[in-house]
C-alpha cells in the first residue's frame, strides 16, 4: 500500500476550497482533508497535529484574520521537526509580480501555482 500525505488546504474562499476539494478527492484519491479558512486556522490546525507524517499545505495569500504571507512568516516560528515534515505550495490568483517574487524566494514555499491549480502538477510531485 502506497504511502499518502495528508492535505491541509488555507483558503478562505467557499468555492475555491469546493474546487480544490472535489479536485484531491476525485483525481487523487485524497481522503481525508482539512480545511482552514485563515492563517490562524492554519497555524492552529499544525500545532494541535504535531504527529502528522506528512502534510502538504495548499495556502491561499489573500485572506482576512491572517493572510498566507503572515502565516509563513508565523510557519518560520514552528519547531524544525514539525516543518521537515511539510510541503508548502502557494495557491494564487496574483498577478502582482512582488508579490510572486516574495512567495518564490521563500525557503518554505516549494512552489507557486496559479488559480485554478492543474491536477498534474500534483501528480509531478513525489507523495
């Protein structure tokens, strides 16, 4: 039986979180995910599952109470052994080239992706 990571989607938006949802579970075969709807959510979500295995975080940037960038820097702040167990790709409709750049210079983010995200580009990643 082949390994599987857990997903944590933060995102804010309804129907994004729908998309992404119906996309993992249909096109991947993910089950279970959570879903926070802030940064704080996000960050809160990590520190009461500490035991996770392996969890790839599906973040949005713009959101209200915390957006992604806060997060990331509120990420930075998590214990190493915690963090070595996560993948970080940015969800984005951002045409903002700053802001693109500060989310591909972070050590933390192994990628960007442009809204709505390609299945296949997760399926290019090693789960």
């Amino acid at each position: 039986m082949q390994f599987k990571p857990q997903f944590l989607i933060i995102e804010d938006n309804l129907i994004d979180q729908f998309v992404t949802k119906k996309l993992l579970k249909k096109g991947l075969d993910i089950n279970p995910l959570f879903i926070a709807n802030n940064g704080k959510e996000g960050i809160d979500w990590l520190i009461k599952n500490p035991d996770s295995k392996s969890l790839i975080i599906l973040l949005d940037i713009q959101m209200p109470i915390m957006n992604g960038f806060e997060f990331l820097e509120e990420f930075a702040r998590l214990e190493e052994d915690l963090k070595a167990k996560i993948e970080i790709f940015v969800l984005s409709s951002t045409l903002d080239i700053d802001e693109i750049k500060k989310i591909k210079n972070n050590k933390y983010v192994s990628d960007f992706w442009n809204k709505p995200f390609r299945l296949d580009l997760l399926k290019n990643i090693s789960l």
